[in-house]
C-alpha cells in the first residue's frame, strides 16, 4: 500500500515537474472576482478561465507580475469610455486562447476611445483570440512614456518591471482575428520611448475599420510583419507612421528595419503605406504583396533602402498608379504584375528618388481587359 502510494505521488509529481524542474501553477478563476484572483497570483501563474463564461469588466485588469491568462472571454459595458479590458505593465505576459469585445457602439466620442489590449513591457505573448467593436485598437503596443500607457499607470497603477525604461521589446502576436475594430488591429508605437524585436504574424482583419489591420510606427525598430489579411479598411498594413512632434521627442522617432511578407488587401484604400515624414527612416523590405480593388496598392515615401519584390494586382479600377514611390533613396522594385483591371500610366510613379533600380511590369490582363 505504501508503495502504491508512492508510486500515485511519483505520478502527479511528474504532472507538476516535468525534466525535474517543478511546473508553474495553474489557477482555475471560475466565477471569482479576476482582479482578486490576479492579485493573488503567484508570479508565472497560468489562470484557467471558461471561455463559454464571458466576464464583464468595469475596470481593467492590471498584468504587473509576469503570468499567463488561458481561456480569458472579457467584455466592456456599455458607455463606458476611456477603459482598456487588460492593461500589462509586467515582462513575461502571456495570453491565449482568448476573446476580448469592447463597446464600440455605444462610445463614438474619439477623445475617450480605448485599446482592448494595452501592452507596454516586453517579453510577451499573444496568441490564438478575437478582438471586437473596440473603440480605438484591439492591441496596443506602446511605451509606458506615450500618453495613453501613461495615463493608465496614473489612474490604476501596476507600476511592473517593464515600465521604468519606456522600452518594449521582444513578443510575439500571433493567430488573431479582428472585427468592427475602429483603429488597427494592432498597433506598435515607441512614441516617448522604443519598440523593438517583435513579430506579428497570420493577423486577418474584417470590416468597419477606419484604419488597418496593422500599424507599425513612431520609433520602432525590427518588426518583422508576416501573413496579413484584411477587407474594407485604410490599409492592410501601415509602416513608419509618425504623429508629429509628442513632447519634443518629434526628430526622434525614426522607424529602422522593418520587414513584411505575405500582405493582402481586398477593397481598401491600399495594401501597404507609409505616411510618414522625412526624419531618417530606413530599412524597409515588402515582399508579397496582394491588392484586390485597392486605390493605390502600395504607397512608399521619405525611407533610405526600400526593396519591393513580388506586387499583385487584381481588379483595379483607379486611374492611380499601382506604387507611388516618393523620396526614397535606394529602391529595388521587382516582380511588379496586374492581373485584371484598368491600368493608368505610370503604373508605378517613382519622384524624388536616387539610386533606383527598377524591374519592367507584368502587364498579364486578358486580351478584354
């Protein structure tokens, strides 16, 4: 009997301690209070939620300990303004399998808008979930020193250990679906600070955006963007957006090194932009670009070493050019096609640009196009 007692414990020790080191606990919420039960918490926690259960959240849930969040179904109230589902101040974030609803339809004014997920420390995870109806982005990657992450240490605190030095890096967004999202997706902005070594990968984006599936800009450096859908929107991506000045840091928000593969837009303005100022933004690669009945399908400006190398056309029906290409400075353009549509010259508009090299279109419309 003893033995076979022992043998039971050896059995659930292995559960709790794989290879010989001793597991995270896992902490299963069920219908208790979640700001208790993340207070609670042991650091490097996994919380087991219900995702049939939907909580309703009249205040954020503050991450300000490394912890992991399986399951987690949240959604904000009606009319209430200016509040994020989840708000992370703490390294080692980790989220999955997820659906957050914000309240879209019942806060329209554009002062009090707010991201569902709100991340300003590194070494995070975000993978497999649905974002809905948010107000403003569906996740929000920021430096504590930008003014949205900065007001919200102000109101609730949780103050954890990435936010001292105003730089995010290293995570992963992964898997997601976006719907009725008023803003992008997903949005990266070191404004204040500095973003840093993530990826964003297999984002698809549906309907009701004023914006794009995702947004990379203001002072971020090595994103790497992979396997974008989105329709009805601005954009599929936008990269090297920048704001204008933000408490005189304006000349140093410069975007470096960015790559993105596999981008596809359907019924928007364009697949890939680039608005942005003349500041010194460099290292910009696109590849694999495709725009089905896009205004301009990509637009490219004010970047040093920009390489476009595969753009598909398909229905377009504006007398705009396929690129628009303005001050850039060390261009590669290959791989460039239009498979249906009217096609308006130039189709690719290059102004204000050295050091060019340019392949010829693939013009692969029918003989009745």
């Amino acid at each position: 009997m003893r033995y076979l007692s022992l043998a039971g414990c050896l059995v659930v020790a292995s559960l709790w301690c794989p290879s010989g080191a001793w597991a995270e606990p896992y902490i299963v919420v069920g219908d208790r209070d979640i700001h208790e039960v993340i207070e609670d918490a042991p650091p490097h926690s996994t919380l087991v939620f219900d995702r049939t259960r939907p909580i309703t959240l009249h205040r954020p849930a503050v991450i300000d300990k490394p912890l992991t969040l399986k399951g987690l179904f949240a959604r904000l109230p009606d009319d209430l303004a200016g509040t994020p589902l989840l708000f992370v101040t703490s390294e080692g974030f980790k989220i999955t399998d997820f659906e957050l609803h914000g309240n879209r339809d019942t806060v329209r004014d554009a002062e009090v808008r707010s991201s569902l997920l709100v991340i300003s420390a590194g070494n995070f995870v975000v993978e497999n979930g649905v974002l809905k109806n948010s107000t403003q982005h569906g996740v929000l990657i920021a430096s504590s020193r930008y003014h949205r992450p900065r007001t919200f240490l102000q109101r609730y605190g949780g103050a954890g250990s990435g936010t001292e030095s105003g730089i995010v890096e290293r995570g992963v967004v992964r898997d997601l679906v976006i719907q009725s999202v008023s803003r992008d997706g997903v949005s990266v902005t070191g404004r204040g600070g500095m973003v840093r070594h993530i990826l964003i990968e297999n984002i698809r984006s549906f309907g009701g955006s004023d914006r794009g599936a995702v947004e990379v800009a203001d002072g971020s450096e090595n994103v790497t963007v992979r396997n974008i859908y989105a329709e009805d929107s601005a954009y599929a991506l936008d990269i090297m957006h920048d704001h204008g000045t933000h408490d005189g840091q304006y000349e140093t928000e410069i975007n470096r090194n960015h790559y993105a593969e596999n981008i596809h837009a359907v019924r928007s303005r364009r697949a890939v932009r680039t608005r942005n100022r003349n500041l010194g933004h460099s290292g910009l690669t696109l590849r694999n670009i495709t725009a089905e009945d896009c205004e301009v399908p990509v637009q490219v400006s004010n970047v040093t070493g920009v390489l476009i190398d595969g753009v598909r056309v398909m229905n377009h029906q504006h007398d705009g050019p396929l690129l628009d290409i303005s001050n850039v400075r060390g261009l590669q353009i290959s791989n460039v096609s239009i498979l249906s549509g009217t096609l308006g010259s130039p189709a690719i508009h290059i102004r204000h640009s050295t050091h060019t090299q340019v392949d010829e279109l693939l013009d692969a419309r029918g003989s009745s196009e």
